[in-house]
C-alpha cells in the first residue's frame, strides 16, 4: 500500500480551493455585466479564428446559462474551447478578466455564426440535391424572317434526383446510388451510409454534401488525394446528415416539380425561421439537436471500424482518381480530335504555290 502523504493532501485541497476560487472570481466578472469597447477589426479576427477552429468541430451551442455554456464560457478549465479562439487572435497572455469582458462584448455577434454555418451549408446541399450543377448546351436555330441560324446557350440544372425522375426509374431500378441516399432517409439511416449505402451512393453523397461544407477549391485540390477524415470531421458528417434528414421530404417534393405550401412546411426538426402561431419555437428544436448528438456518435463510431472507416476513404479515392485520370484522358482526346479536325481542314484548303509557265 501507498504511504499516505499529507503534503499531497493538502496541495491537492489547495489546488481545488484556487480553481473554485477563480470560478467565483470569473462568475463575479459575467454578472458585472462590464464589457470592452467594440471594435470590428477584433470582432472580425474572432470570427476568423470561429471559422477556422470552432465551426468544423461544433455545430450547436448549449443553451445552458449556467458557467461552462456559450454566453458564460468556463475560462478556468483549461479544456475550455474558447481559449483556442483567444490563443489564434494572439491573447494567450491575457488575464481571465480581460477574456471575459471581450467575450460578452463580443459574443452575441460570435453566436450568429453558428446560425450562418448551418444556414450556409443548407442552402448549398440542397442546391446539389434539388438545383444541381448549372450546365450549357449550344442550341442552333433559325430565327423567324433570318436565314443566318442563331446560337443560343439556355441554362440548365442537371441534378441525380431530378434526372432519376425525370426518367422514370422506380423502386425496383438498380444500381443508382441516389436510390440507396433516398431511401436511407426515409428509413432514418443516412447517418449510416457509411456501413449501410453501397461505394458508389457513399461517392455520391460525399460529392453533394462536403465540397460547399469544405471549400469547394480545397475539395477539388485534396479530396482524391487525401482520407475523408482529414477534411472532413465527425460533426461536419453529422450537420449533413441531420440537414438532410430534417429537409428531405421538401427537398424530394422540390425534384418532382412539386411546389411548397410556405404555411405548411415539412421539415422534421426546423420551423421556417420563424414563430408560429402555437409558439412554436424557431429555429432547430431539441429533438433535432439531440438527433445530431445521436448521429455523431454513430458516425464517430463508423469511423473507428475498419471497414468503414479509412478503408471505405481509401476506397473513394481510388475511384476519385480514376474519375480524374478519366478526365484528363476525355479533355486530352477532345483537344486531340479538335487538333486533327483543324489539320483536316487545313489540308483540304491548301494550295501551293507554283511558279508561271
């Protein structure tokens, strides 16, 4: 047995007694209610730093009031995320009193970027779900009273949703990855595409859900060459999952042409933004929240497994760099006709000089 060693004792009761003690102090300092004198070049470089470091990694705020929730951040806990915020604007030295009163100067702004991420996100997934890639196509006609034919490049939205219906596939159709993504949601599994959706429908749903999350260029530059992981974190795969189960049904009524009763949304988890009549709350409810803590676990735990985890990652990769190598070899052989075309032609008009006899 271990010799009881009093110094220990007492340097552990001291340690405790200091820690409440700046708990109270930090406590003293939120209820004082004194701020800082506002400045947008810092409030800008805290929302960089919110951007960078905070919203990969969270995607919902508590709403405790209580020390340790978002609007009184527990800055005695070294494990307090929002010293990486202070560390990244360069106030790593800076007292607990001087973090606090730059907090509640500044974190009701802070707070409205967890709203615009999420929104932010929405908005570019169901572009993919429902708008898709904007895409021209050269149109040549003769226009009424003109023999000279007219080009013309009208704007079209190619989507798999879309192009699914739009060609008359049912349920019994194969090998159409939107079909394992559709019907994942209605049977509230997207969240484990990774285990549950074939290769191809876990390409696809990378594809619609994670360059506009990402960065589109730093999805184009990396995503072929580097694990899903190290672009994409757990809580980005879990906001995906929950926007799109949450949204779907509207989502799936809009690629059928369908038009939306805006007094009678079909959301799972949100309210339009708005108050309603019953006081219904706007915004994303607690059910939905806590179906986003339920999906990242499970995705967390995906992620872990061997098989579907860095295995299924190296797996898209493969196919991503073929689909690149393809690519090349496509514009490669496009360029390659287009030069043997011009050649043709220049053949055929040749003429060659010769001198009078």
């Amino acid at each position: 047995m271990a010799e009881y060693d009093e110094r220990s004792t007492d340097s552990a009761s001291a340690s405790t007694l200091t820690n409440e003690s700046q708990k109270g102090e930090l406590l003293e300092i939120y209820n004082s209610g004194v701020k800082r004198q506002f400045h947008k070049s810092t409030l800008d470089s805290i929302n960089k730093a919110i951007r960078k470091i905070a919203l990969p990694n969270i995607k919902f705020l508590p709403t405790t009031k209580a020390l340790g929730g978002f609007d009184m951040p527990d800055l005695t806990s070294d494990e307090c995320w929002v010293h990486k915020i202070f560390d990244e604007v360069n106030m790593v030295r800076s007292t607990l009193k001087c973090k606090a009163e730059v907090w509640m100067t500044y974190r009701h702004k802070i707070k409205e970027q967890f709203g615009l991420h999420r929104a932010g996100v929405t908005m570019k997934i169901k572009k993919e779900f429902v708008k898709g890639k904007m895409t021209m196509k050269m149109c040549i006609t003769h226009m009424q009273h003109n023999t000279q034919p007219a080009i013309f490049f009208p704007l079209t939205y190619k989507t798999e949703m879309k192009s699914y219906y739009d060609q008359g596939h049912n349920d019994d159709d194969q090998d159409y990855p939107i079909k394992d993504i559709y019907n994942l949601v209605k049977n509230d599994n997207i969240h484990h595409i990774r285990e549950k959706g074939g290769i191809g429908a876990n390409v696809l749903y990378c594809e619609m859900c994670y360059p506009g999350m990402v960065g589109k260029q730093k999805w184009k530059v990396r995503h072929a060459d580097c694990l899903l992981r190290s672009m994409v974190t757990e809580a980005d795969e879990a906001l995906a999952a929950v926007i799109l189960e949450n949204n779907f049904e509207e989502w799936d009524m809009l690629a059928r042409g369908i038009e939306l009763d805006k007094n009678n949304r079909k959301t799972k988890y949100t309210h339009g933004g708005r108050d309603d009549s019953e006081g219904t709350r706007k915004g994303w409810s607690l059910e939905g929240k806590q179906r986003y803590n339920d999906m990242f676990d499970a995705i967390s735990r995906l992620r872990r497994d061997v098989n579907h985890g860095e295995k299924l990652e190296s797996d898209m990769n493969e196919i991503w760099k073929e689909t690149s190598r393809a690519n090349k070899r496509k514009r490669t052989d496009d360029v390659n006709a287009e030069e043997e075309e011009r050649r043709k032609k220049m053949e055929e008009s040749f003429k060659p000089r010769f001198s009078a006899f």
